[in-house]
C-alpha cells in the first residue's frame, strides 16, 4: 500500500484526519518540496503520516502530521488550526513549526528540538518520521540530481545532515522506544555516505 492510499484510507475511517489532509492539499497545492525531485509539497506530510499509521498511532497524531508544515508553508495560522482541528492538533503542530526569527540556523533547529522534546511522544514521534522521510527524499534526489540538488536549500546539505544527527541523538534520548529510529540511522549514514563521496554529476 502506497503512502498515498494508507492515508486515503485513513481519512475514511476518521473525518479528522479526511479533514486534516483536506487541509494539507489546500494549503500546499502547487508547492514543490526542495531537495525532492520535483514532488509535489503534500506527499511529504502525508509520507510523515503514513509511517505513523502504519505503526497504530492514533487519529490526533496523523492529523498533526498531515499539518505539521502548514503554519511555516502557507497562510493559514496556528489559530485557525486550533479552531479546526483542536487544542491537541494544534499544539503539536506548534511544536513541530519552526521558529524562523532564530538565526543562525544551527541555533534555531536547537531551539527547535527542544522544544518538540517538552511536547512530548507524540510530538517526537511526527518529528521522528518527519526526519526519516526527509532523509531519504534527499538522498534519493541527490542519486538522482546529483550536486545540483544543493541549489534547492539554503543551507549546506553537510549541516543538514549533522542537524538530524543530532535530532536523532535527541530522539534516543528521549523517545528510545520509537519504531523507526534504526531506520533514521540508517538512512542518515547511506546520505553522509553519498555527501562524503565525490560529487555525481550535475544533472
């Protein structure tokens, strides 16, 4: 079952979450991710939330997920969640949402992991996947793309990289009994890999 249909399926069962990824398409339609190939912005939340309804999180969590770049992303504000989807939804959306006033940006994705850490699991459960699913959407993009992926990011894919190191440092910290951490590892060390070796082509 694709990520897609996992979360069609989902919306079925649950008017929250058919409501939230409603929200979602909205609010990302005609966006691109970065660093992904040329995929459309709504896979990435629905990516994030189907690998937490795969491991039976609950109705509120893949809501969150689902939402969980559209305050940072889009128009629509923390409010106007909080009036749709709930104090719950909305406040792990809160946490999950980029402080951009922060500068450099080493200290604001600090700033950032704390914060989901005193959000709680749940919390640290979205950002989990949210780091796994970038990871590898990066790494398949620069197999693909080659260096000419960089021009997509503000910053180097090198700090990136040690960003969710360390968000993977915090997640064992915090939430060891996560279910995809190993796979984060995982993942993390096939992209240093790609970064550390000399650069393919630009496409």
């Amino acid at each position: 079952m694709s990520p897609a249909e996992r979360i069609e399926a989902a919306a079925e069962r649950s008017p929250l979450v058919r409501n939230a990824l409603e929200q979602a398409r909205r609010d990302h339609e005609g966006q691109v991710r970065n660093g992904s190939g040329g995929m459309a912005y709504v896979e990435h939340p629905i990516g994030v939330a189907a690998l937490l309804d795969e491991r039976g999180y609950r109705e509120e969590v893949l809501a969150a997920a689902l939402l969980h770049d559209v305050v940072e992303d889009s128009d629509t504000g923390l409010d106007e969640l909080r009036e749709k989807f709930g104090e719950e939804v909305a406040g792990m959306v809160g946490a999950l949402t980029d402080d951009e006033s922060i500068e450099p940006y080493r200290e604001r994705k600090a700033e950032h992991r704390e914060r989901v850490a005193a959000a709680g699991e749940e919390a640290l459960a979205i950002y989990g996947a949210d780091k796994l699913t970038n990871t590898r959407t990066l790494r398949d993009a620069y197999a693909e793309e080659g260096d000419a992926v960089r021009d997509e990011f503000k910053a180097p894919l090198e700090l990136k990289a040690e960003i969710w190191e360390a968000d993977l440092a915090l997640l064992r910290e915090k939430a060891p009994e996560l279910p995809f951490l190993d796979d984060l590892g995982a993942e993390l060390s096939r992209l240093r890999a790609c970064l550390e070796a000399p650069a393919p082509p630009r496409a």
